[in-house]
C-alpha cells in the first residue's frame, strides 16, 4: 500500500474495498441504494455518470462482471481516486474511468449503451454553497438536468434502461422532462428513512419503450425501532455490507 493510500479512508464491502479521501464525494447511502437497485438484464456496455469513487461502477461489475463500464467524472480528483479503485480491485478490470464532462463524453462517443445510471446533483434551483465542489456535489452547476437526459437520450440503446436516484420533489420534475426526451418511466420506488417519515428518494428507472403503467413500489430503510436497518433493505443490499 503506497504512503497516499495509508492517508485515506477504506470502506471495506465483501467482495471489494473503496479508499477515499476529503477531495471526494464519500460513499452514502444513495450511492449504495441506485446501484443495488439497479437491473441489469445484459452483459453490455455501462455509463455511470459523475463515477466519484466508483462505488457504483464496482457494485455493477459486481452484479454482472461481463459488463463493460465507462465511468465519467468532471472533477479531477474523483477521477484519479476512481482510477485508484478500479486497479486495486479486481473487479475494476472492465471499468474504464473518464475525466471529462458528460456533454463532452456525449458528444463524442459513438458506442450504444445497455444501461447507464448516476447518481446526480440533487437540486437544480436555490442557493449555491460557497464551496465549489460542495455546490457541485449537490447543484447542477457543471451538468444541467436537460443536458444530462439529452445526453442519456442519445447513447442509451431502444432496449436500454436509464437509472437514477433523486430528492423526491426533484424526481418528479426529471420524470416529466425526461418525456421531453423521448425517455418513459417504467420503474419507481419511492423511499423512505422510516415507516412514519414523507418520500426522501425517487429510485427511477427509464427507457426508450413507454409502459402503459409504470412499476411502483416503495422502500423503507429503518426498522421501526429505528435502530437497525429493514429486513427489505438489509435484503437489497445483502451482497454488499459485510455486516448483512
């Protein structure tokens, strides 16, 4: 282990570890609920969006290790601890990180994607931090909302998914420009902290092919004691935690 990755933080999952720094978006649970969600029907091509530590692109090849995977991020720093991660992880083998933007990657890339997944900037209007890389943790600063579902549009495949994870009233916006698009909702799950609490996260999934009526469903995160985590979400993510 080189004296930098001593200097980082490890979050240890059963089939691989992630090291990250204070320069980088660190795991959550959002991260950890989209990519364990995720469906993945194909072992095809992955995009996963502003990648951070790769925690998502290493759950995919996880669930599907013939997958192949570009995992793009604007941010430098993100990208060289991506990099870190995907090499010291046997799992990393078919992830291919980017440094770049999105639109960039969009525009330029002429590869056909079986499912593509981010878990995006959560709010597109209100007021920005002072922090620049704390604002764009959470605002679309460098990847507007339309952008990013122009872009999906144009690489995501007439059988392919897309899946996201936003704020609740964030999620309903991106359903209805995701229409504009030409990209349906086929799957919602709208998730709560606790039984008693309101909607906090839209796990969203969309193609090319409009359903008649979409799959809902909902997710609770704590049991009622709010002591430990729901049978249902130590079952989605029982794989993953060492813990579980």
């Amino acid at each position: 282990m080189d004296q930098n990755t001593e200097t980082k933080s490890v979050f240890q999952f059963k089939q691989f570890k992630i090291y990250q720094d204070d320069n980088v978006m660190k795991v959550n649970t959002d991260a950890i609920l989209l990519a364990s969600w995720c469906e993945i029907k194909s072992d095809g091509r992955a995009i996963d969006i502003g990648t951070g530590t790769g925690v998502i692109a290493l759950i995919l090849a996880q669930k599907n290790k013939k997958l192949i995977i570009d995992a793009i991020d604007i941010d430098e720093n993100a990208f060289l601890q991506a990099s870190e991660n995907f090499q010291k992880n046997e799992l990393g083998k078919n992830i291919t990180p980017h440094h770049c933007s999105f639109q960039q990657f969009s525009r330029t890339n002429k590869a056909i994607y079986d499912v593509i997944v981010t878990n995006p900037p959560f709010f597109s209007d209100g007021p920005v931090s002072i922090n620049k890389k704390k604002a764009n943790f959470r605002h679309d600063i460098t990847l507007q909302r339309a952008e990013l579902l122009e872009g999906v549009s144009k690489l995501l495949s007439e059988q392919g998914s897309f899946q996201m994870i936003l704020p609740y009233e964030e999620g309903l916006k991106c359903i209805s420009m995701a229409e504009n698009v030409g990209l349906y909702l086929n799957k919602c799950t709208r998730v709560y902290s606790k039984k008693e609490k309101k909607t906090e996260r839209l796990l969203m999934k969309f193609s090319k092919v409009k359903k008649q009526q979409p799959d809902y469903n909902t997710l609770i995160i704590m049991s009622e004691n709010g002591k430990e985590y729901s049978r249902e979400y130590k079952e989605l993510t029982k794989e993953l935690y060492l813990f579980l």
